[in-house]
C-alpha cells in the first residue's frame, strides 16, 4: 500500500503574508524562522514567546521576520500550517488487504495523535481558539476532519464493491475512529499519561481492526 505525502484540501489559514522568498538564502532565513517560532510557540505559548526571543533564536534581524510575517499572528499561522500539511497520510486503496490497509491507518493516526510535538500543538491551538478561531478551524479541517473524512471515501468504496457491509460510510468511519482512539485521547486530555508505546499501539491497531471487521464483515467477504 502506497503512502504519499500531500497536503490535505481544505480551506487556507487567510495569514496575511509578507515577501515570498525568491532565493535559496531567503528560504533559509524563512525557514529559520518558522523552525524557532515553532519551538518557542510549543514550548513556552504564543502570549509569552516574544518576536525578540524568535529573532534571537533564529538570527537575523526584526526586518528580516517582518518582511515574510507582517505580524506575531501571521508567524502564528505559518507555524501551524507548516506542522499540519507536512505530515504524512497513509493512502486508503480499496483493492488493497483490508485488514493491511485499516491497520496501516489505525498505527499513523495513533502515531501523529500520541506524539509529543502533536499534543504540545493542541495545548496551544485550544488554548489561543478564542483569539484565532480561524486557525483552530484549520487545524480541525486538515487534521481529524480530514481524516474522517478520507475513512469515509474508503468506506463508500469497500462498500460499493460488497467487501463490507455497512449502511453508513460515514457512521462506520466514526465507529473506527472512536474505537481507536476516544479512550487513550481522553486519558491524554486530562491525565498526561505517557503516551502509548509502537507496541502498545501496535497491539490496539490489530485489536480495533479485528473487532471492526467483526462488526461489518460478518459474511466474510472481506479479505
């Protein structure tokens, strides 16, 4: 099964965007930039990180920065479209093993959902939605929406070709989803655990797999 990285459609941020770099040297400033504001923003907060601390870490000057980001908010918002649209999606191909294929999603969802900088991602998002509901709506659009939304193309397909049988596409992809990950997503929200190991998540990829297929494949027409 093919993995491919793609950004995932959905809506633009609406940053206010300053120059767009044309040399090598000024992408490398931009990307300074962003990579600093990054780990200033999930470490310390958007209110308590400074454009002095950003310019500090990342070299340059406060002309440079404003010159590609005209705002703090601006820089905010290239930040987090940077962390969601570079990330990998598994593909979804319907004549693919079913079993394979549902489980190779189950592990990278869990992989990105569990992972430190994902979670630091979402303390910051909720906690700055009420002074950027836009950006959490982005966030939302290209991340679980978008990956509901391609559970429920995968499910119309396997659905069409009889190799499940379901009546919702889009009832059995949130049936999936929930399976996989409300229980440990929770625990996480309010509890801090450490997150779930490779083997943990491993063990609870197969074990919702299983327990799906028994749910929506009781004749045994998938493969």
């Amino acid at each position: 099964m093919k993995k491919a990285r793609r950004k995932a459609p959905g809506k633009t941020s609406g940053r206010r965007k300053g120059a767009e770099p044309a040399s090598p040297r000024g992408q490398e400033r931009q990307a300074r930039i962003l990579k600093a504001a990054t780990e200033l923003f999930l470490k310390e907060g958007y209110g308590e990180t400074s454009i002095d601390a950003i310019v500090e870490r990342s070299g340059g000057s406060k002309a440079t920065l404003y010159s590609y980001f005209p705002t703090k908010g601006a820089l905010f918002r290239a930040v987090v479209d940077t962390v969601v649209l570079n990330r990998d999606e598994p593909e979804l191909e319907p004549s693919d093993d079913i079993r394979k294929a549902l489980t190779v999603f189950a592990e990278q969802r869990m992989r990105v959902v569990f992972s430190r900088r994902h979670r630091e991602l979402l303390g910051l998002i909720i906690a700055e939605r009420d002074r950027f509901p836009d950006i959490a709506r982005l966030y939302y659009e290209r991340g679980p929406q978008r990956s509901h939304d391609l559970l429920v193309e995968y499910m119309q397909a396997l659905n069409k070709r009889n190799l499940l049988d379901i009546s919702s596409a889009d009832e059995s992809a949130e049936f999936f989803i929930g399976m996989l990950l409300h229980h440990w997503y929770i625990a996480q929200l309010y509890l801090r655990p450490a997150p779930p190991t490779a083997e943990e998540r491993r063990h609870r990829a197969a074990h919702v797999v299983d327990r799906f297929l028994e749910a929506f494949d009781a004749s045994g027409k998938a493969k």
